[in-house]
C-alpha cells in the first residue's frame, strides 16, 4: 500500500477524472469529493478508479426529469445509470426547493460519489451512501453543515490502483514532439533549474 496525502489523492483523483473525459470543472470537484471519501474510506482509490472506468456509461440527468424533482414529482426509472456527478453539480448549481426536498432518485451508479460531491452543500444522501454500483437514494436536506475542509488522513491505496489512475491522467498530456522540445517544452538535456 502507499500512503498518499489528502493533496495528492485530489490531484490524482482530479487528472483521473479528466482523462476518463469529465470537462475539468466536474474534474476539480471529483478531485474534492475524493479527498471526503479519502478521509472516512481506505477504498476512495477503488471508487475513483470505479468511476474513471464507467464515466462514460451514465447519463446526464434530463431537462424533464429535473423538472419532475424541483416540483417533488416521483421520479421515473431510467435504462442508463445516472451520473452521480452530473446529477450533484445539477443539485448544487441550482438548488432544489425546500417543498421538493426529500427527493428519491431512482438508478443513480456509484451513489458515493453523489454523497461526496453534495457532503459541503445543504444537501445529503440519506441512503445509500455505501460501495454500490448503483442504487435509488433519497436526497434531504442536511441538519447542519460541516464547514471544516477534509484534514487529518493520509489515503492508502495500492499500486495497481494507482497505476490504473495514472493511466487515465496520461491521457491529458500532450505527445512529446521534436517540435515542441526546441519550442522549450520538457527539460532538455540539462535540467538545473
């Protein structure tokens, strides 16, 4: 196992998340989320690499379904798992009415995710909140907010974990070119600075 610090798990958890293909606003946030989860959970490495790994099978939510949830409408299940990141920062960028509040969400994949990323907002997962792939959740509104950041942990995670994450960050780097070396990029031969 290493020990990373809670920085470098929301540094690698955020390049992760944008090689996976998560535009870098929602890649900052999960780099966040996954530093929360680093802090009560030794498997935030499993559920970002979980997450890398399916990004791209959920599904936004849809203008009609959040149309449903900010009149407290039952929700409708969906064929595709619901993007539990996609389906937070809907919830944090415009905030549901009290009178909606609490809503059941039917199929939302990975519901940590969604717990993690609505953790510093107004906002809880009521259940599930564990491991699942994915799971109906209720979404209440939360007695009182922790404002402290997430400190005092280390997050362990394996090799094999992290090399899989690094795998996704790499795609955000740009291909080394003879072009770009004499422009400056890299290095060079002697590196003394």
């Amino acid at each position: 196992m290493i020990d990373l610090s809670l920085n470098e798990v929301e540094t690698v958890s955020t390049k992760a998340a944008r090689g996976a293909g998560f535009s870098w606003g929602l890649a900052e946030d999960i780099g966040r989320a996954a530093r929360r989860i680093a802090v009560d959970d030794d498997k935030w490495g499993v559920a970002m690499l979980s997450l890398a790994e399916n990004a791209w099978s959920f599904a936004a939510p849809d203008p009609a379904r959040a149309a449903r949830w900010r009149k407290g409408e039952a929700d409708k299940p969906a064929e595709t798992p619901l993007c539990p990141i996609r389906t937070a920062a809907l919830l944090l960028d415009d905030p549901l009415p009290a009178s909606a509040l609490p809503l059941a969400i039917i199929g939302v994949g990975l519901p940590i995710w969604l717990d993690a990323m609505l953790r510093r907002s107004a906002m809880r997962v009521a259940r599930p909140a564990g491991p699942v792939t994915r799971a109906d959740v209720v979404i209440e509104r939360r007695p009182e907010i922790g404002l402290q950041p997430a400190a005092g942990r280390r997050g362990a995670i394996d090799e094999r974990t992290l090399a899989a994450l690094n795998s996704f960050a790499a795609r955000t780097y740009v291909p080394e070119s003879e072009r770009s070396r004499v422009r400056g990029a890299g290095g060079g031969r002697v590196d003394d600075e």
